[in-house]
C-alpha cells in the first residue's frame, strides 16, 4: 500500500452526507423501475447481474450503520488518503454477500429504504469527527461518508453502463468528491512535481517524480473529465483506449500514466 501524505484535502461533512443522500436516492430511484429482465442483466463486474449490483449500492451505505454498531475506536489510526488502496482486500467477501443480499431482498425498493431510513436516522446530528472502525482503520465520519461517494458514483456508473438508457443522474458533490479523492490518491502513488493532471472544474494534482514545475505551462500535462478520470482510477477504462477515444489528452514525455492506473478496483 502506498503511503498516503499526512496533510489531506478537508470535505464539509454536510455537503458530504448531502451529496451521500442524493445519489442514494438517485439510485433508489432508478431501481425502482428495473423490469425483472433489467435486474436479470449482466454488468461489468464478474459474475455480478444488476440486481447483484444493486444490492452492493445498498451495502455501500449500510456500511456505515454496521459501524456505528461497533464500539467507537479510542483514537484515529488511518486517513482517508489510506482507503483507496484497501479496497481489493475484501473484494471477494464483498462480492458474496452482494449475491446473498440479492437473493435475500426480492424487494430491492424497500431493501433500499430500509437502508435509507436507518443512515438518516442514525447520522443525523452526529459529529464529523466521531470515528468509525472501517477496513481500513479508524476514520472519522466524515471522511468515510467521502469514500461513499466514490462506491456510489462509481456504482451508478456500472448501472448505467448495465442497462442502456437508465441515464441515471450524478449528483455534482458527490461527483466531486469522488473526483478529487481519486485525484489525490494518484499524488500519493506517484509523487512528485513533473506532471499535472487536471479533472475539470474539480481537481488538479502534481504527481510523478522529475523536475519540478514552478511557472508558465508545465511541460507534462495530464487532461480529462470527471467521469473518465473515475472510470481511468478504478479499472472501468483502460488508460490506451482513454487516449485513443480523445477522452483524455496527454502530453510531456511523463504523462502517461498507463503504469499508474487503475488505482483501486
């Protein structure tokens, strides 16, 4: 695992669970029109069917009722820059219990208002700086409900792509978020001041080793937008395809970040 910089981006804890609370129900909203012949679709995740997949999307969000059921940690002991880079770990656990839930939820609308109701109830009030045990460690609220925006942007845009025509809609916060998490973890992977990436109008990094930039144009220069950034830094889109399809636009001898890429999965 990398190691993630000590100093890292701060996110209102409002805006964040708003932005949470929106795609959430973005999701929830478009589930509820599924046919059974849509749920019964393959996605691009293994052997996941949507209805699989919809039931991750709840997960993603009970996740944090299951840790406000653990014992709060005496003390913080990892950073959000750490969780990125976690993720593989519990992929196939993760991937079990999505099927079981599946099965176990033929309802997937009340399934995901249960979910719904419980998160709002029980994080409502509550400090940003309360800490929570996650995979990774402890992390204040705050800072996990950052990594539910990439599960569920990252997640509406598997069901978009499962289900051609849902164009269910991204909340712009939460994309945000996403973004620019996503973005920060590139500069620890790879640190350094010879490339610049930018993700319009959400985020600009330095990253890769070389001589540093200090003014004008710099001459590694790294250009996409928000939705093929997060599709490029979870493994959704190769970083050659990206680069063939104009999705993104590289230049400098450091700015193929190919080798980089995906940053989680």
């Amino acid at each position: 695992m990398p190691p993630a910089r000590k100093r890292t981006r701060t996110y209102d804890p409002a805006k964040i669970r708003a932005a949470v609370l929106a795609q959430f129900a973005h999701v929830r909203e478009a589930a509820r029109g599924l046919t059974p012949e849509q749920l019964a679709r393959p996605t691009r995740l293994g052997d996941w069917t949507v209805r699989d997949l919809v039931a991750h999307i709840g997960m993603a969000l009970s996740a944090v009722d299951r840790a406000l059921d653990r014992p709060e940690p005496a003390r913080q002991d990892a950073v959000l820059l750490d969780w990125p880079f976690a993720t593989a770990v519990n992929a196939a656990e993760l991937a079990v219990l999505a099927h079981r839930f599946a099965e176990e939820n033929p309802d997937l609308d009340a399934y995901l208002g249960g979910i719904e109701e419980r998160f709002v109830a029980r994080s409502a009030g509550l400090p940003g700086t309360r800490l929570l045990a996650t995979n990774v460690g402890a992390l204040p609220l705050a800072d996990y409900l950052v990594t539910r925006t990439v599960e569920l942007v990252v997640h509406t845009d598997d069901l978009n792509a499962a289900v051609p025509g849902s164009d269910i809609p991204y909340d712009r916060q939460a994309v945000a978020a996403c973004t620019r998490l996503l973005a920060d973890a590139l500069a620890v992977r790879a640190p350094g001041g010879s490339t610049e990436v930018r993700i319009p109008p959400y985020a600009v990094v330095q990253c890769v080793e070389g001589p540093r930039h200090t003014r004008g144009t710099p001459p590694n220069v790294v250009e996409t937008d928000p939705l093929t950034w997060i599709r490029l830094a979870t493994g959704r889109m190769a970083w050659k395809d990206a680069v063939e399809a104009a999705a993104v636009s590289a230049s400098g001898e450091r700015a193929d970040l190919g080798a980089l890429l995906p940053l989680m999965s």
